[in-house]
C-alpha cells in the first residue's frame, strides 16, 4: 500500500520531514493505545489527516507544515469540538495555539511527546460514549 502522505511531505524542508514521521509515530501509536480501531490515512486540504475509521468513535486530527511559517509544524482539530480548548487548560505552553483549532510546535524544540499522546487520543475517541 503506498504511503498518502508521500508526496506533499516531499516537499518540506528536512526539518519539517523528520519532525512529521516523529508525530506520525505519536499519533499512530496513541491511536492503538486508546483502542480506537484502525486509523484512515488521507489528505484533506492537501493535509496529512487520521480519522477512526469506526462510526461515532472520534474526530480528525490533521497536521501541516507552512512555507508562511517555515519554522514551525502544526497539529489541527475539528474547530467545533472542544479539543484545543482542553489542550489549552492542560498544556497551556507546549503549543502555541491558533484559536480553536491549530496547536503548533517550533521544529527546534523538544517534541511535546506526552501532550500529543494525549491530544490524539482525545481526539480519536472524542465521540466515545462513556
């Protein structure tokens, strides 16, 4: 199966590579971890995306690199969840936050493994039932 991510990722700066397989090892692995089922991996807006595949499981968790902010990579949430909101009050200084959807990262800073553990889990199990 070819990787979907492959060629917009070719496009990025080394940096911004290396900094995406690291995520998408966090994000893949925190997935399995909260036993949210097989994950989707597509573009949306041209944008590497995971999404549950089970029904009324979870939400779309994206990620994008920027040429208008070259130095940084960002992890985006559906904007009508309280997702960011959440983030914020737990890990008020691992992002720099973008309203209520973008949570983005310096790419010469230590990666926030735990915060992105646990952004995507709440993510991918959002519409869980309790």
């Amino acid at each position: 199966m070819s990787d979907p991510f492959a060629p917009v990722v070719a496009q990025w700066p080394p940096a911004a590579r290396s900094r995406f397989a690291e995520i998408r090892t966090l994000i893949l692995s925190a997935a399995q971890n909260a036993d949210a089922g097989p994950l989707a991996e597509s573009l949306k807006w041209g944008q590497p995306a995971w999404r549950p595949t089970r029904a009324r499981q979870g939400s779309t968790l994206r990620l994008m690199w920027q040429d208008t902010m070259p130095q940084t990579i960002a992890l985006f949430v559906d904007c009508k969840t309280t997702l960011s909101e959440t983030m914020r009050d737990i890990y008020p200084s691992d992002f720099q936050y973008e309203k209520n959807r973008g949570l983005r990262m310096d790419l010469t800073s230590p990666l926030p493994e735990q915060a992105i553990d646990h952004l995507a889990r709440l993510t991918f199990t959002y519409h869980r039932k309790a």
